[in-house]
C-alpha cells in the first residue's frame, strides 16, 4: 500500500483528527485542522509539511471539535479559503452547539467564518487531483467523503475506520433513521471499490473489505442492541473528555457525568443509574478496554 506522492497524511491522536494534505506544485489544500487545543501543533506540522507553499484551501469531512476546531487558527495564519459540507452551514453561521456536539459534550472549539460548500455529487480539485464529494450521514448527518476514483483513494473521515467508525449520536437524540443510514454508508463504500481509505483517526489501511466486515459487524450489534450504543457513546464522550483533561479526579467523576447535558441524558434515556454507580460502571469499562489508569487518585487516559 502506498499513496500518491502528492498525498501526505498528518497521523494525530484520537483527540486530533489526522490532517491529510493534498499537494500541487506550488500550493495544497488541508482535510480537517484537528482539536482547539492542539491548534499551536497543528500549526507547526502544517507549516513543515507546506515547505514554503501556500495553503490555498482548508475544507472539513465534517464540523465535529476535532475536525474543525483549529480551523479558526489556520485561518488567522495561512489567510487560506475554506469549505464547508452544505449542511453543516446553517450550524456553523448560528454556532449550535448542540447540533456541533460542544458544550453540551464539554467539548470546545473556536468559532469561525467559512468562504463556501460543497455537496453529494460536487467535484473538488485538491492537490494534484479531482476529488469526488460523498454524502456519508450516520456519525454525522452532514457529513461527507472525498474519493479520488483515479488514485482509488477514500478520505473517508469518521465513516469508516481501520476498526470501525465515528459513535452514531443521532440515533440516541431522536433522528432513528441514522444506524440506517451509516449502514447505506458503508454500503456505499464498499460500491467504490477503492485501494487505500484515509479515516479521520488511525493510520492509513489497505485492507477495505476487512474493516468493512468489522464495521458491518459492529453496526449490526447496535441495530439489535440500542442500550449497546449509549453505553459505547458514553464510553466514547468521556474518553474524548478525557484525552483533552489528561485526567480526572475519581471522587469528581459522578457530579461531573450528572453535569455534562448529553451524559446525563444518555443515562436517564438508556443507563437508568445514579451518578455514582454511572461512575463505577465506567471506570471498569475504560479500564477493561485499556484506554485509562488509575493513579493516586484520579483516572488518567492512556490514549486513543
């Protein structure tokens, strides 16, 4: 497996989506800028991988805080053009932070103004090659990919990943059609029959079929399994959280899940536990996954 010289990926943590920079000769275009509060990082890498030439455009899979929060920084630097997926737009001109996941979620990213966007069935140039726009609702409602058919090329940002894909939040808030339509997702890649997919978190992989099957096998646990799905997406939220904070206080752990809005409606909705117990199930849960330690007192993330 080996992309296109012209195609260079940024592999971030989990916090961080990865930046995938796409290369002409004297200018390129960023996928995604990554989480607020790795901006400062972001900027460097950016600016190594650039080696003297202009960033012309910026444009996100999606307007999740780690895909679009250090666009505002990006911005301010680079005077670059940016783009948006259509239906994120009317979220991101009155900054929803509900329909963006953000305070509701304790999550952050700063605001910031977008050029144009782009929809299902349009065509991008980025870098050296055209670029098709793939609606790809589930994770996201708004979401989209970008398949190069000539390099048979995905950046499928969090539609699919090497082992799975981005939790399915709208299933859980009143919109029952999103499981469905990650399943057409899914689908829908399997019909590209591409080489190489570049997820929005984890490296590269080759192997389409396989992570297809993984991700049809997990999809299908949570179509029979609703309560599986909130358990997975509280799992996901509070290590998210986690990843930005390093690490929490034990003893804080049940007020903090009884204050976050989306954990404390995904527990009265799915969990039906008390804050303490809520805690107890998901220190264990984290700690049998292995994505957390603890350590004198608090818990403490060990990664993505």
């Amino acid at each position: 497996m080996k992309l296109p010289q012209s195609i260079q990926v940024l592999e971030r943590g989990w916090l961080s989506s990865n930046n995938i920079v796409l290369h002409q000769r004297s200018e390129a275009t960023l996928v995604d800028s990554g989480y607020v509060s790795h901006a400062p990082q972001t900027l460097a890498l950016l600016e190594h991988a650039l080696a003297g030439k202009k960033l012309a455009r910026l444009v996100n899979t999606h307007c999740h805080s780690d895909h679009m929060g250090g666009n505002a920084a990006i911005q301010k630097k680079f005077r670059c053009r940016t783009s948006i997926p259509e239906g994120e737009a009317p979220l991101i001109d009155r900054w929803d932070e509900r329909g963006l996941i953000l305070s509701a979620a304790d999550q952050r990213a700063e605001r910031f103004a977008y050029d144009d966007t782009f929809a299902d069935g349009d065509t991008l140039e980025m870098g050296e090659y055209a670029w098709q726009v793939l609606g790809a609702p589930g994770h996201d409602t708004h979401a989209v990919m970008f398949h190069s058919p000539e390099t048979r090329v995905l950046i499928s940002g969090d539609a699919l990943w090497e082992n799975g894909f981005g939790a399915v939040f709208a299933q859980l808030f009143g919109r029952d059609t999103a499981l469905a339509e990650t399943r057409a997702t899914l689908e829908r890649i399997a019909g590209l029959n591409c080489e190489i997919v570049i997820p929005g978190h984890g490296r590269p992989f080759g192997d389409v079929d396989a992570a297809l099957e993984r991700a049809f096998s997990r999809l299908k646990a949570y179509e029979e399994d609703i309560g599986r799905l909130a358990r997975h997406v509280v799992k996901v939220l509070f290590t998210f959280t986690l990843l930005e904070k390093r690490s929490v206080p034990l003893a804080d752990m049940p007020a903090y899940l009884a204050r976050v809005p989306i954990l404390a409606e995904l527990n009265a909705r799915y969990l039906r536990m008390t804050p303490a117990a809520m805690a107890e199930w998901l220190v264990k849960e984290l700690e049998r996954a292995g994505a957390v330690v603890r350590k004198e007192g608090s818990l403490l993330a060990k990664g993505g």
